[in-house]
C-alpha cells in the first residue's frame, strides 16, 4: 500500500489567494481526519469524517477554511483567502475504525 | 488547561541511556493511548498503542498508562541515535478523535 498520499508537498501562496490541499487515504480506512502543526500550537485537529460524511469540524479556525470528501479515496482542505498566519505543515490521516492513524506526508503551506 | 501537557524539551541523552518521555492528560474518558514518533520533516507514525492502565511492551519500547493518576510514560531502553525525533502521546475516548500533547524533542548522541 502506498500509505496516505498528499499533494501538493510544498505550497507558496500570496496572502488573499485560494489554497487547495488535497488526500488520498489509505484504502478501506473509513476514517479520514486533517490537522495542522505549527511550533507554538503543535498538533490540531481541523476536522475529521466518518465514511465521507464530516462528523467533526470544530477545529476549523473559521469560515476561510473548507473541507470535503466527495468519495472514499480523495478530500479536499481548501482555504479562501489565506493568510500569513495560515502558513502551517498540513497533515492528513486516516484510520480503520479503532486502529490508530496513518499519516501522509504532509503539506508544507507558507502564504506571503 | 490543555487537555493534554507535554514537555517540548528538548532532551539530549548519551547513546544508551534509559529515556522517559511523559504525558499527563485532565479527561477521565480517555481509554486508548498511542505514542508517535515523528522525524524531522515526516508525519507522525504509530509507535505504540495501549487500551486502559497498565503497561506494554515492544522490543526497546515500554508504554505505562496510570489512569488514576491520568498519567502516561514511554520508556526507551538502550536508546540509538536512531530513536532522534519527536514523540507525542496522543490519548482519546470512545470516539475517534485523538488529542495530540506538544510533542517532547528527543536527541540520542553517538
């Protein structure tokens, strides 16, 4: 298995520009989950889905941040208009039910 | 109050030395604790994974869990310079949703 792969892996992005992230979970994991991780913050949880279906989006920081899961082999973390304070290393996981995460590689976002 | 304390670090031990990473946590409903082990520019990956109080064991790796003191542990024994990176407890609920401590900055010299 190719393990969750995340695209693309460094993003450079003008503050007021829209910024797509994009996942491919593991197959057959029914759990998806995206964080981000900064130095002062550490690891947060941004939102996560059950079987494509979002169960968890308190950790959206607000309305600029988007997520979805239109099937079971791809989502989506869009931001629009992003901004300075955003710049951050974007993680997706993926899990089966009660086994623990699979995280992908990361996206590295710095918005100028 | 985070729901989960971890001390960042960083901690610098010799090659070989007994390591002991610690986590306290405040939710009295957490019943599965995980440990991850992150290199420098990677994503985390599972590293140890323990369901309730007690203790496990994986070759140089011990994972503790006290529940009644809401207290989590992970020991590195003969520690390598190979073992270098960050871990982080990341205890959760019924639920699936894991709550990640600061990650503590481990560094093993040669």
């Amino acid at each position: 298995d190719a393990g969750v792969i995340q695209s693309p892996r460094h993003e450079v992005t003008e503050m007021g520009q829209e910024v797509t992230l994009r996942c491919k979970p593991i197959s057959g994991h029914d759990y998806l989950f995206w964080y981000r991780q900064t130095m002062m913050r550490g690891l947060e949880l941004l939102i996560y889905f059950n079987n494509n279906v979002p169960i968890d989006d308190s950790g959206m920081p607000e309305d600029r941040f988007s997520a979805k899961m239109p099937n079971a082999s791809f989502s989506t973390l869009k931001i629009q208009p992003s901004e300075p304070r955003d710049s951050a290393v974007y993680f997706c996981a993926s899990s089966l039910s009660e086994k623990g995460y699979t995280f992908g590689s990361g996206t590295r976002l710095t918005v100028v | 109050q985070k729901e989960v304390e971890q001390d960042p670090g960083p901690l610098s031990v010799p090659e070989g030395a007994i390591v002991s990473l610690n986590c306290t946590y405040s939710n009295s409903a957490f019943q599965y604790f995980m440990w991850y082990r992150q290199y420098s520019r990677k994503g985390p990956e599972l590293l140890m994974y323990t369901y309730s109080s007690g203790n496990k064991e994986d070759g140089r790796f011990t994972a503790q869990v006290d529940k009644s003191s809401k207290y989590i542990s992970l020991f590195i024994r003969d520690s390598q310079p190979s073992d270098s990176a960050t871990y982080l407890c990341a205890p959760r609920g019924g639920a699936q949703k894991l709550v990640f401590g600061q990650g503590t900055r481990l560094t093993i010299n040669p």
